[in-house]
C-alpha cells in the first residue's frame, strides 16, 4: 500500500458523481419501460367514443361511423317503420331482446333510446358479415316487411330494431353499442351516460 495520503474531497466528488450518473441511467431505462405499460395513442382512439352529429339526417337514411374498428349505423326510422315494428314478432327470433345483445336501456320493441332513431353495430351475428340495408325494397327478403336489413352473405335477416328474424342463420339479434344523446343532435357512441 502508498503510504500517500487519502485525499477526501476528490473521493466524495467520484462518489457522488458515479451516484448521479448512475440514477440517470436508471431513470433512462426506467421511463420508456414505465411508458411501455400505458396502452399507445392509437390503442386509445381506436376504443375512444365517437360522436355522431344527426342534425341532417332524414327519415329513412342511414349513417356509418366506424366504432373499435367496427361499422355502427345510425338510421333515421320513419313513423311507418316504427309502427310495422310492433306486427313482426310472431317472425322473429328473440322479438323481446331476451339475448344481452343491448344496453339495459335499449331492452325496449325499438331497442333504441328514442323510436324514431336506431343505432346498431353492423355486423351479422352469423359469421361477421356486414348486411345490406334495405330501405325500401326489404319486401323482397320478407313478404309484407318494406324495409330492413339483408346478409347476402348467408341468407340471414333483421328487421328495423335488428331483430333476427326466425329460419335464417344468424343466431342473434344485431349487437347495439352503449351510446347516449349529449343533446338534440349529437350522439355519444361507446359510453352509456353514466359512464361520460
């Protein structure tokens, strides 16, 4: 050993400095790991809500806004629609929604918050097709029913609640995604109104 005398400041200064330099190396790796664990921007956008305005929508059009990826429409039902509702029952699968296919508060004839707007994921419950609306030409699927939406896909059938109707394929109703008015005439898709 040296029999050189210990200089103390200079071993408190490489003590400390290796310290600092050491805990800024751990933070570098620390935040981007940290970061890792939080879901990426476009992880939150592609399950944030969406927010459809229907201040033009008229009676009979249908609206497609994209929700988690999926395509959600949003049609303007008119008051014949709304009536032939209440008649097909007796043709459909689960005419009262008894699946939890919908929100509590969509477990109505209409399976919607108001009657005369309806709001459901369109995707059939068969095999993830999407089915075509039939405004006007639905007659030609289901005798007597004028408007409604087809699966060219396999044949299956919904009403305009997508209520499934009976001898077709697809074994549920038309899924309904949780959504709330925010007012008159914008809709809030993907939250119920509690949850906003």
């Amino acid at each position: 050993m040296s029999n050189v005398p210990v200089n103390s400041g200079r071993r408190k200064f490489l003590t400390l400095t290796t310290g600092v330099v050491g805990a800024v190396g751990a933070a570098a790796v620390a935040v981007p790991f940290v970061k890792s664990w939080s879901p990426s921007e476009k992880a939150k956008a592609a399950g944030a809500p969406v927010s459809v305005n229907i201040s033009k929508i008229q009676p009979g059009q249908l609206i497609r806004v994209e929700w988690r990826g999926k395509p959600v429409w949003v049609v303007s039902r008119t008051q014949k629609v709304i009536e032939e509702l209440a008649t097909l029952d007796s043709k459909l699968r689960d005419p009262e929604s008894k699946e939890p296919q919908q929100p509590e508060y969509a477990t109505n004839a209409g399976r919607s918050l108001k009657p005369d707007l309806f709001l459901a994921v369109g995707i059939c419950t068969h095999l993830g097709c999407s089915p075509t609306y039939l405004p006007d030409s639905f007659n030609e699927q289901v005798e007597g029913v004028e408007s409604g939406f087809f699966c060219p896909c396999h044949g299956s059938k919904f009403d305009m609640a997508g209520r499934v109707f009976q001898n077709v394929p697809a074994p549920l109703n038309l899924v309904i995604p949780p959504h709330y008015y925010v007012d008159e005439t914008n809709i809030l898709i993907g939250v119920d109104k509690g949850d906003a």
